[in-house]
C-alpha cells in the first residue's frame, strides 16, 4: 500500500497531481470510517489543494461524532439539503469564502451532519452535475451524487472560473479509477497470465480482505473467589465495537455470585447497571441479533471470545460443564491481535494497555475498564494495520527500483 494517499501502489496518483492554488478555503470533515479507506478521494483533495483542512471526526455511532472547527462568517455547507441554494446561483457578494464538505458514504454523511448541530446554522449549498460521476467503484445513490473530489472541483469550478488544474485534477482522478477497476479485471484472469506477488502483507488473508468484517470484543470476568470453580473464568461484562459503522455491544452478565464493590470499583462497573444484567438466555439473543454471519471476531488473547460462549451456552444446555476446555466453545471466525504484532515487529509483552502506552498512543478515558481495553485492543490493531501497509510500500519501492537493473542484467 502507498503510505502516502492509502491506495495500492500501481494506482498511486499523489506524484502526478497539480497544485491547485485555490482562494475558497476547502473544509473536509471526514467520517472516522473513511479515514482508511483505499480509494477515498479526501487524501487525493488534501495533496493537490493549496487551502484545504481535514478534519478527522471523533466519535462513534452510538455516542455521536461530533466536530469543533473554526469558520470565518462567510463559510457555507456543500450539502445537499432541500433548502440548500444552488452555487451556481449565488450573486458574488453572496459567495463564500470556506466550502464545508462532508467526507463518507452518503449514510455517514447523514450521520455528521444529523450529530452536528452547527452545521444546520450554515448557510446551505448544492450542485447541479452536468456529468454523472466517474467514482465508478461505489455506487452513488443518483447521478446528482458525485465523489467529494469531484464535488468539491465542480464548487471551486463554479467559485474561481480561472482556477488553474482542476481539469489536471479531475484527469488524474479518472485515471486512478480506471487502474483500480484494470486491477480488479486482473484478479480474475488465469494464475498463468497474473505476475506473482513479490510483495506480501505480514498479516492473514483473511483480515486483509474482510476489514469491513471485523468485530473488536472483550470480556470482563468475576473475581476469582466468587466463582463456582476458580479454575473456570466466568463473564461479568461483554463488550464488542463493529469496526466498519462504530456500532456497540455493551451488557453487563448476571454472574452466579453478586461481585464485590471493590471488584466493581475495579472493573469501572455500578450496582445500577446490575439492574439491567442479562442471564444466559437473555445475553445468548441479544448477542445473536448484533452478530453477522460474516463478523470476524477480533481480540487482544485467546481467552476472550470463549467467555461469552462459555456463558451462553448455559442457556442451550440448561448448564455449564465446568470441565470443558475453554478453547473448545469458540463458534465463530476469530483472530487475536497479540500474536499479529509479532508478524508486523511491533511489542507483544504485556497487557493490551502496557502495549498502547508503549506504541506511545493515548488511552481512552471510558470509566469502564472493558471498554478502555477493548478501545485500546482497536487502536493496537489499527497501529499494526499501519505499520503493516508502510513496509508493504517499502517492500515495493525496493521491487520497483530493483526491476530496471534485473532487466538490464538478463539483456
């Protein structure tokens, strides 16, 4: 993967695009979601516009994402609101002087725009494309919705008319889009007319190409002295993260014996949230309405993902056979991040917060020690993904520069 702009390195346009010497200041706000996405056009804005901010949204689904950005008083939002004024209609003196553009899925957009009540308070902007757009790896909803490259060169199109290389901009767009579609064509061609792969991810196949699967979890456990066998952890607090939309699975279980205060204390946990305590059955249902046949389950170690099953098995059996070997009730497709980071070179001793602390990355700040783990098991996974796709570039800049003598060798 290109570190720079994120798309694989046969498609990366960063070194061919222009400099676009815009006057309008150009403010992204980005869904956390989309920050790591192959083919967002954002970073592509971000490389090639002189005024341009990109803000990262902070959040989640299920608490909101919400952003502070200071704007000047003549700032408008590029949304497509039924009050939103056409640009094009705008006398000058109406124009703006900051362009507000939502960065996401058109579902994640409704999702900043609805969790940030300023933007309501904006003056409203829409286009009118004369082209349908040439995004042609998502599909838009209509052929007035285009990429937001593609919206934001047809506002500065429409805002600076003698605005030099945004035609440059929009080619250099078309062209990573059609390297992307020929690369997609390529991998279903015969293995004997594909070239080989001189460059491998240190992560499995399977979590390369189903990030949008990935389900983060983790399980808090009751005090050693309170269980009916002290050999067998047992599930006090469940909690898991869907890594693609943000949406959250938070349930405190009904253990066979009240915990402590302290231990309460400890964990981050109420008495009040014991009001809502889920038994076996009640935590079995509720788990398999949030869970997708397709999630891949992702946790720090080994022992967390057994827990749940262990405890939801009791509502299938009418029991808990205190005998069986944990790592034999996991059901579903999981991976542990701990083992991943040796493949990558990064530290695995330690607790999930003693490995954060020394990738030198903030911890979250959730009064629920469940959460601070789990929030904590994501931010590793994600530091691996990274470190993973910068020597994968290395790898194939060294590829790269190496073929021109291996060439000239064989002649």
């Amino acid at each position: 993967m290109c570190f720079t702009c994120l798309v694989p390195m046969n498609l990366c346009m960063c070194e061919a695009l222009p400099r676009v010497r815009n006057a309008t200041e150009i403010v992204v706000l980005q869904h956390p979601h989309e920050r790591r996405h192959p083919i967002g056009t954002a970073r592509l804005v971000r490389h090639a516009l002189e005024r341009v901010r990109l803000h990262v949204v902070a959040g989640s689904v299920r608490d909101g994402l919400r952003a502070e950005v200071e704007l000047s008083n003549r700032a408008a939002l590029l949304y497509p609101h039924r009050d939103a004024r056409r640009l094009e209609s705008l006398p000058a003196d109406e124009r703006p002087d900051q362009l507000v553009v939502l960065d996401g899925t058109w579902s994640q957009a409704k999702g900043l725009y609805r969790d940030n009540a300023w933007l309501c308070d904006l003056p409203h902007v829409s286009l009118t494309p004369d082209t349908p757009s040439a995004y042609r790896i998502r599909r838009e909803p209509s052929d007035v919705h285009v990429s937001t490259l593609e919206a934001i060169v047809h506002a500065l199109a429409i805002l600076e008319p003698d605005l030099d290389g945004l035609g440059a901009l929009r080619e250099a767009f078309v062209r990573m889009i059609d390297r992307r579609i020929a690369a997609r064509a390529r991998r279903f061609e015969p293995r004997s007319r594909r070239r080989k792969r001189q460059v491998k991810s240190a992560l499995p196949p399977r979590f390369r190409e189903s990030m949008e699967h990935v389900v983060c979890v983790h399980g808090e456990t009751v005090q050693k002295a309170l269980r009916r066998d002290p050999r067998i952890p047992e599930l006090l607090h469940w909690v898991a993260v869907r890594a693609s939309t943000g949406e959250v699975f938070d349930e405190v279980a009904v253990p066979a014996n009240p915990p402590r205060e302290e231990h309460l204390e400890l964990v981050g946990l109420d008495r009040q949230r014991f009001e809502r305590a889920l038994g076996p059955e009640a935590m079995d249902a509720a788990w398999s309405r949030f869970r997708r046949e397709t999630d891949i389950l992702v946790a720090w170690n080994e022992r967390v993902v057994p827990l749940l099953n262990a405890y939801c098995a009791e509502s299938r059996s009418g029991r808990v056979d205190l005998g069986t070997s944990l790592s034999t009730c996991a059901e579903a497709v999981t991976l542990t991040v701990r083992p991943l980071l040796a493949r990558v070179g990064l530290p695995r001793s330690g607790r999930v917060e003693e490995v954060l602390a020394g990738l030198g990355i903030e911890s979250s700040a959730s009064p629920s020690r469940a959460r601070r783990r789990l929030d904590a098991t994501l931010a590793v996974l994600e530091e691996a993904v990274r470190v993973d796709d910068a020597k994968m570039a290395d790898a194939a800049r060294l590829a790269a520069s190496a073929t021109p003598a291996q060439s000239k060798s064989r002649s």
